[in-house]
C-alpha cells in the first residue's frame, strides 16, 4: 500500500511579508486550482463497482494479510492463463487496489493480442 505524507508547513504565513517570489507562488497556485479538471467525480455505475472491488480487496487482505497483493496478483495470472479475461480484470483491480505498482508489473506482463 502506497504511503503518503504531508508537506511541512511553510515558514511564511500565505498572506504575510514573505519573500519576494511570494506573489509568483501565490499566481500559480492559482493558476492551478483554475485548470482542476472535473470535480463531478465518477459516475453511479463505476462508483459501485470501485466499492466493490475495494470491498472484496478489504476482504482479501483480512485473509491473506500482508502477502495479499502477491496473491491476487497470482490468481490474476492464472485466470489470464485460463483465458478468463473478466476474472482477470477482477483480480487485478484487487492488486491495483491493494499494490498499484505491482498490479502495473502484472499489466506489463500480460502479452499483446496478435493481429
């Protein structure tokens, strides 16, 4: 599972005497939130199956523990190898979920279908 930190805290307050490259700082911040791309988030259908994929994600790694994401992964290879495409799909959004770099390994190994 990916871990995030905060940034640390700003010596200079936004709106204080801070240095002089304060107002470029403050005009690309801005510049930024203006160009936020869609704020609707996604819609009814692929909510409800975010919710399930992370469920059953949530239900894995209670079963598996830490070695989870190493599972999924392989249950995602051996459906791929059955030639069960959906089953496929499921076990890797379940790796996506629980290991994003490890569900992209598995994406990369997967060969490309000939024309």
């Amino acid at each position: 599972m990916t871990i995030r930190f905060a940034p640390a805290k700003s010596r200079f307050p936004v709106r204080s005497h801070a240095p002089a490259c304060a107002p470029i700082v403050r005009a690309l911040a801005s510049r930024a939130v203006e160009r936020a791309a869609n704020d609707n988030g996604p819609s009814p259908n692929a909510r409800a199956l975010n919710d399930q994929v992370l469920r059953a994600a949530l239900r894995h790694f209670a079963e598996h523990g830490l070695s989870a994401a190493r599972t999924a992964r392989v249950k995602a290879e051996a459906a791929l190898s059955a030639g069960d495409q959906q089953a496929f799909e499921w076990w890797l959004g379940i790796t996506r979920t629980l290991d994003k770099r490890m569900a992209e390994g598995a994406e990369r190994a997967v060969p490309l279908p000939a024309d």
